[in-house]
C-alpha cells in the first residue's frame, strides 16, 4: 500500500520547469530518498507535497487524499512532518514550548476553554505536556523543557526539530516509533546505507530508480553527479543537505 503516491507532477517557475511530470510513490512503512545534484527539483517537489507550492499539472495523494488544494496546515493535521536543512526552531521560546507548537493542529480546546481553564482544557494541557515529555525523551533531550532552544549545542537543536516534527504525530512511524520516512539527501553514505529505495532526479526528471545497490551503479547517475565518463566515486559525494520527515 502506497502512503503517498504523485502523478505527472508538474511545477513551473516562469519558463523553467522545476518538477516535470514526476510519478512518485512511497510506500507505508518505508525509507524512500530522493536525491540529486543542486537544482534538480528535489525540495521543489517536496514543497508541493506539503503544500508551499501548488503543481501546475498533475496529482498527489496522501493515503487517497488529494493534497494539491489543501494549506501546510491542513497537510500537517493529516500526519505529514518535515523538518529543513536550516534549523527553524523558535529561538527564543524554551525546548518545551517548542514541542509543544508541534502539537497545535492535534488539540481541540479553542479560546474560550483556554481562557476559563475548563475541566477539558486542562486535561488536554495535561496530556499535551506528557506526549512532550515523551518526544524529548525519545530524541535524548528529557530534563531540558526549560533550556531556551537558542542555547541548545547544533546537535540537539537539530534533535529538538525531530521532537517537535514528531509531536504533530505523523501518520506512520519506522521502527521504533513506525514512521514512514522521505529523506531529501545529497549525501551518498546516508542515502545508501538507511534507504529502501531511491529515487534520482536531474533538471527535473526522474532519471532513475531502484535500490541503492541498483543506483549506485547507474550510468546515469553517476553522470548527473560527477559528469560525462566518469565511472566512480558516487559513494563519496558529499554536497548540502536537505532534509525531509
């Protein structure tokens, strides 16, 4: 069964075509990368699939619902969480209070029932500063609600973007939280070593798929990183990284 499954997905800027009729499926449960050289359309499409851009042409679905009409914020309450290549955490608001913001599309409490403190509104707090808690200790950051999330190392800023990526609850997780994962990656020994499948773009165009081993040895990939003859190497490219959920 495919989680999320785009058709012909088409997405212009002016007279270029970033995305040009890209068919796309990952399935549930899986590791799925798309990669590619600079430019190749990689995180334009994944912008169409939570909703930054709208395609031109084309269809994407998420467990058989259309995405392509709907808001980020819509896309999230469907269980669809990313994270970026730039950390964009609120710098200035404590670890808790982060995660917490990752919540938001999931609780029911409006203005009202926040201002009066009702019997539901607490219970809902309650449980959101639990599920919290959760996500922090999962991601190796428990006893640190109360750091401000600006005087966090990299490390655990990138692991405090997991956390609250994670307390949307996305609709699947691997492993040991089951999650079904996209990873935007230019880095060959992550993509290779975690994926069920990879998927390669170039200029926009799908120009291989399959395995790692099986994308690992394609012509046509190699080419598109390295250039026209070269023959090795595709396991130690090593460029920016672009992150996905």
């Amino acid at each position: 069964m495919n989680i999320l499954a785009a058709h012909k997905v088409t997405k212009r800027f002016g007279g270029l075509v970033a995305v040009d009729a890209l068919d796309f499926t990952i399935p549930q449960g899986s590791i799925v990368s798309l990669i590619g050289p600079n430019g190749a359309g990689k995180t334009t499409f994944f912008n169409c699939i939570t909703g930054f851009y709208r395609p031109e042409d084309g269809s994407l679905f998420f467990n058989d619902v259309s995405l392509t009409a709907l808001r980020p914020d819509q896309i999230t309450a469907m269980g669809i969480a990313r994270t970026y290549q730039n950390i964009r955490l609120f710098a200035n608001m404590t670890v808790m209070e982060n995660v917490l913001v990752g919540q938001h599309t999931r609780l029911k409490t409006g203005m009202l029932g926040a201002i009066l403190r009702s019997p539901r509104a607490r219970q809902e707090e309650a449980e959101a500063l639990e599920k919290a808690q959760e996500m922090l200790r999962f991601v190796g950051l428990a006893g640190r609600g109360d750091w401000m999330a600006k005087n966090l190392p990299y490390g655990d800023q990138r692991r405090l973007e997991i956390a609250r990526a994670l307390a949307s609850k996305p609709t699947r997780l691997r492993d040991a939280l089951g999650l079904t994962i996209l990873l935007i990656e230019h880095h060959m020994r992550v993509v290779m070593g975690i994926s069920d499948r990879v998927t390669v773009l170039d200029y926009g165009v799908q120009i291989a798929e399959g395995t790692p081993a099986e994308i690992q040895g394609n012509p046509r990939v190699i080419e598109a990183y390295l250039g026209r003859g070269a023959a090795s190497g595709l396991g130690q490219k090593t460029a920016v990284v672009a992150a996905a959920a």
